[in-house]
C-alpha cells in the first residue's frame, strides 16, 4: 500500500519535491511553531481525536458534537468495519515482516475478530482484507528479496531498516495541537519523509488530503522534523477486485491553514457544547443516525427531532 509506482516516484522526484523546495512552508505554519498563533489552540481543555478534526462527513459536523460532547457511541456501518479491517489487516501483514514474523491470514483473521473485536464476522470483509494481505505480503516479500540480493551480510534488521522504512500505525500524541493524546499514524516514511492515510471508500473528496496534513503537522510538532510530503492512498473493490490509487501532494500553506481552521472549529464546539443543528440531508451510512433522533433513510430530509 505504501510502496510507490514508477509513476509515483516520477511525480514525486519531478513536482511535488521541486515544489516543496523551492515555494517552502511558512515558519508559523510548522508543526513546531505549535506553541502561537494560529497553530496554538484556542481552549486549552478540549482535546479532540484527529478524524473530529478532519471529518467533513456530515454538512454540519453535528457527528462531531455528538461523538465528543454527548458521547454518542453510535453504530459502526459496513464499510467503517471494513475500513478497520483493511487498516489492521496492512498494519499487521507489514509489520510481521519488520520483525520477521510471518503469519497465516486464516488464523491471524479469526483471532482478530475474537479477542481485538476490531471487524465484525462477517465473509465479503475476510475475503477482501484476504486480498489486502495477498497484496501487502507481495509487495514486503518483493522489496526484501531485492533487498537481500544487494546486501548479502546484512542483518535482517539492516535490510528492513531500508526496504521497508515505515512506521506504520505510529503512535504518537498530539495535544501540543490540541488533539488526543495518543494518535495512530497510518503510516510514516522515515527515508521519504512521506505520511500515509489510507482511505477505504469508492469516493475521493479533497477534504481526505486533511487527515496527512494534520498528521504531518503532528509528527513536526514532536519531533521537529520538517514533513511536506503527504499522500491519501484509496482503496476501493472493483468487481470485487482490490484497487489502489495514491494521491501525493504537497504539504502546502494553504492545506494547513484549511486543517487548522477545521480544527479551531471542531474545538470550539466541544469547548462550549455547541449544537451545530442538523444537516438538510443526513450523509450516507452515517453510524449516529439515531442518536441524531431523524427517523429518515440515509440521503433523506433531515426532521430535526431529538
């Protein structure tokens, strides 16, 4: 998943790079300038989770009110469970690898469904997070073998350190920017200096750039290191096919100044326990649409009864 194609690596080494090196990022809009304005939060005790900040789901982000001020639990839909799925599915085949622990799927699946409660039983989810792992154990095996042929005395630690140089499922806290304080990176470049977010949705809406912004600025913020790489990677099922298509891009001001506003705003609302009122249509699948108190399909009139 977070391997790049030739064609990734040419717009990546031939636009976004030249880009970044010579239009550069604002001091105050640095990870590390967290400490004023405008990366400094404005209230100092609400902390939010990162996707309150960044999610653009609802038309009103009245989600957002009720996951972080009602504590709503909600209903995890299909494709949030399969979302999970994927994500554990990549973070797990990819990291066996890193400390030379190779698994078998079946047995590896079952167990996460049983003790980690993170996916829901369920045969078109296995079979789908069977075609992520395939993909992701091709990919590992492939960048390994070609590593290992290159340095033939190097330990197996040497060889992943470069042929796999990911951090994946970082853990790392964000409330120097006014988030959790423990966050989950999907992933990290360390060679690259590449945040990765992986997306499992048939839909590629521009505000899905937001979420490796806001974890770039979190990793600049922590450790001091510039980001101004990021890149969206969506997964989609064609005719039951596992599809991958990454989106790189710029780090750019304006993508942090849109993060930072999102976030200001979702942190305003939990602060002072503002209801954002309910949207004309209710988003598809949406998991609080009965806590919301609409009695409407998803995509319907919104009734505003609570």
């Amino acid at each position: 998943m977070f391997f790049l194609s030739d064609v990734d690596q040419k717009k990546l080494l031939s636009n976004i790079l030249p880009k970044a090196r010579s239009v550069g990022v604002t001091e105050e809009l640095r990870g590390w300038s967290w400490h004023k304005p405008p990366l400094k939060p404005y209230y100092d005790d609400a902390k939010i989770p990162m996707y309150s900040a960044c999610s653009m789901y609802c038309p009103t982000h009245r989600d957002i009110y009720l996951s972080q001020v009602k504590k709503a639990r909600g209903r995890p839909t299909h494709r949030m469970n399969l979302g999970s799925a994927i994500h554990e599915t990549v973070r797990a085949t990819i990291n066996s690898y890193i400390e030379g622990e190779l698994f078998n799927f079946e047995e590896w699946y079952k167990r996460a469904v049983q003790e980690r409660g993170i996916v829901e039983a369920d045969a078109d989810i296995m079979r789908k997070s069977r075609d992520a792992y395939a993909l992701s154990h091709a990919a590992c095996l492939s960048r390994f073998t070609e590593a290992q042929s290159r340095q033939p005395y190097a330990s197996h630690r040497d060889i992943m350190a470069t042929a796999l140089p990911f951090l994946v499922e970082h853990r790392i806290t964000g409330e120097l920017l006014g988030l959790s304080g423990l966050l989950r990176i999907d992933c990290y470049d360390y060679m690259r200096n590449i945040v990765f977010d992986i997306k499992v949705a048939s839909s590629k809406p521009d505000w899905y750039r937001l979420y490796a912004t806001g974890y770039a600025l979190v990793l600049e913020s922590v450790y001091e290191v510039p980001v101004d790489v990021g890149c969206t990677v969506h997964i989609n099922f064609v005719r039951d096919r596992l599809t991958v298509e990454r989106d790189l891009f710029f780090l750019s001001d304006d993508l942090r100044s849109w993060w930072i506003e999102e976030r200001d705003e979702k942190l305003k609302m939990v602060a002072q326990k503002m209801d954002p009122g309910f949207p004309q249509k209710c988003p598809e699948e949406c998991m609080y649409s009965q806590e919301c108190g609409t009695d409407l399909v998803p995509g319907g009139e919104a009734t505003g009864r609570e």
